[in-house]
C-alpha cells in the first residue's frame, strides 16, 4: 500500500514538473505485443472500419480482421497479415479463402510514441470514479510544424488509446483501440493460409 | 462486496442480452450539469480547439472557454455562452473583452444518446487494470442511412467520451470529453461580462 503512494506521488509531481521549470514529460514506452480490437474512422469517405488487431513490434508485423458490420451487407470482408521485416502483405477473402500477396512499400510505423514527440496534454477519460488517466503527444514542432500525427495514450503501462494521422488535407484516419490485452495467445495468425501459395499479386476490393 | 458481484452480473447479462434474443441495450440518461474539458478536432482544416466547457442541459445553455495553445501565437481567443431558450450567443474576446452578441439559429442539441439511436458496439477503452467500459450509438438506420453522428458514452453513468459529427463530405468534427466532474461550481459564468451590453452584432474572427 505504501508503494501505492510513492507511485502516486512520483507521478504527481512529474504532471507537473513543467510548470516548475523541470524537466518535460518524457513519452512512455508502448507495449510490444498486444491483441484488441480497433475502429479505423476515414474522414473522406465517413466510414468506419472495425477490426481485431494482433499486434506484434517485436517482429514487426500486425495482422488485421476486418469484422462485419450492419452497414454494408454485400461488402467483402478480408484478414490483412503484414509482414514488414519480409516486405509482404497477405490479403484473404474471409469466405473464399481467395488470396493476395502484395509488396509492402511502406515502412514499419509501430503504434507507440516517437522519443522526439511533443508532449500536448494529460487528462483523464470518463466520469467521476470511472475513468483512465491519458497522454496526448503530437509530432508538431513548435512555430514550425503543425501536426500531422496525434496519440493518446493511457499513463499506466502505455496502451494505445487513439491515433489520429493526417496524411495531407483531405486525407484523415482516427484509430480508436479497445479490449486490449498484452502478448499474443495465438502467433499462428501470422501464418498465411495454403490458398497464398498460389496468390493473386494485386489488391482485391471489397466491393461487390 | 456481494452487491459489486451482483451488479456485475446485472451488466454481463445486459452485454449479452441481444445475443439470447431479449431487449437490445437501451441508451442510458447522461448527466444533465456538468464541468470538464474538450479537444474539438475539425477533419476540413486539421485544427484542435481545446476549450474548459460548462455544459447545463437543464437550462439549454453552455459556456465554452477556449485554451491557449502552443500552435498559434497571434490567434485570438474567445469566451462562448451560448443560451438557446433565449437564441442568444455571446462571443467575448478573452483579453479586451469585447462582446459580440449573435443571433443562434441552431437548435439546442444536448450531449446525450437520443432514444431512437442504434446500438452499436460495447468495449473496455485503456489497458488491463485499468480501463473504461463504453457504449457506442450512433444515428445510423440500417440499410436505410449512413451515421452521421456517433456518440461514445460511459457504462457508469454515462458520460461523454466522445462525439463525432459528418455535417457534409467535407465537414466533420470530433470532439473528445476528459476531466469531467458532476454539477456546476459556479452557475455565474452564463452570465455576459458588462462589455456585452454594447455588443457588436457580428461574430469576431479569431485570426491576427
């Protein structure tokens, strides 16, 4: 119990450690391998994209189900497997098993906090004795960059909570994490069914 | 400690309720007086607008204060106190308090779940040992209507966690709710500053 207290009181006095003039919140570090779930909202097409996630930095790659929804009945739902260390992306039809194998061009971007990130805001989430303590970290740079990136994450143990990305103008994600858990239960997720042996090479749309 | 056990299992039950075929979840009542914070993130131009709000569902009326931000040194910033049973809303400049007094056309549309809402989804926000449990609602109709608004709320008591809103294609906002504490400390701020008995009669530009 009276660890408890220390902890709180350590924390405490580095909430506020900027206005002392010490040093500035350092950004904590992310969980390496996680299982949850996410709601990916793209700000041009209005849409919501739900998905189970297993999550795993330590070999750099995620794999991604897609789950249905009420919205969109004649819509093909897929299992996305990324492999950054390989370069590759698997992409199955959930009901055919139909498979895409797909050059992964861009680089590995772990959900976590850059070291060189800028501290923006803590707060809490919920209501009065319900609720999460959180960080706000962007990449703006001040007087020279505004941010493109913003992420919230929660004060104890670093779990991803939001990520919002603006890629250009009209081109805006906002991920919202939950049902996290640590470590992965099931690494054989990352495997690829025996339909990407013999794989289409281009994206299939998930449109009927 | 028997009551807590209970109580788990009322909420358990409700969770899985659709699943058996009873009752779908119904939207629970939001606190009608509150005090906290908001971080208003507009899609079309990429701005965070963090503001200390009082919100009195009670009395249709909300005063926002807007926050300083490291982003823009010559922006200027403004008090609202917005009172929708009088159609009236004051723009007051923080620093010279000069007083706009403008017209409201909107509708009063309180931070609840409407009762017509569709259900949409139920999940822990934070990580294990530490989280929030939340329920979604939007507006949407299946096959009849896209969202156009989703709400986030609370399990427990039903605050808001977060909003969004796609007005168009091109215009969405998403506000977040943190900090927030029940009642209002003091019901004064409603009331304009005496600069607002000569007001001007349009709204003021935040920009230098």
């Amino acid at each position: 119990m009276s660890g408890f207290v220390v902890f709180a009181l350590v924390l405490s006095l580095s909430a506020t450690g900027s206005c002392l003039g010490s040093a500035p919140p350092q950004p904590c570090l992310a969980p390496l391998q996680w299982e949850g779930r996410t709601v990916q909202y793209d700000h041009g097409t209005g849409r919501n994209t739900r998905a189970s996630v297993t999550y795993d930095a330590q070999n750099q790659r995620i794999r991604v189900l897609e789950q249905k929804t009420g919205h969109t009945p004649c819509k093909k739902f897929f299992e996305y497997i990324y492999l950054f260390k390989s370069g590759v992306l698997f992409q199955i039809e959930e009901i055919t098993k139909q498979c895409a194998k797909i050059a992964l061009t861009e680089a590995w971007d772990p959900y976590d906090i850059p070291l060189n990130s800028t501290y923006e805001d803590q707060y809490f989430i919920g209501g009065p004795g319900d609720m999460i303590e959180v960080q706000e970290w962007s990449d703006r740079k001040p007087a020279r960059k505004n941010e493109a990136w913003v992420g919230v994450y929660t004060l104890k143990d670093c779990y991803p909570v939001q990520e919002t990305y603006t890629k250009n103008s009209s081109v805006t994600t906002s991920t919202r994490f939950f049902d996290l858990q640590l470590g992965i239960s099931d690494p054989g997720v990352f495997n690829p069914p025996s339909t990407c042996q013999s794989a289409l090479s281009e994206k299939m749309t998930s449109d009927c």
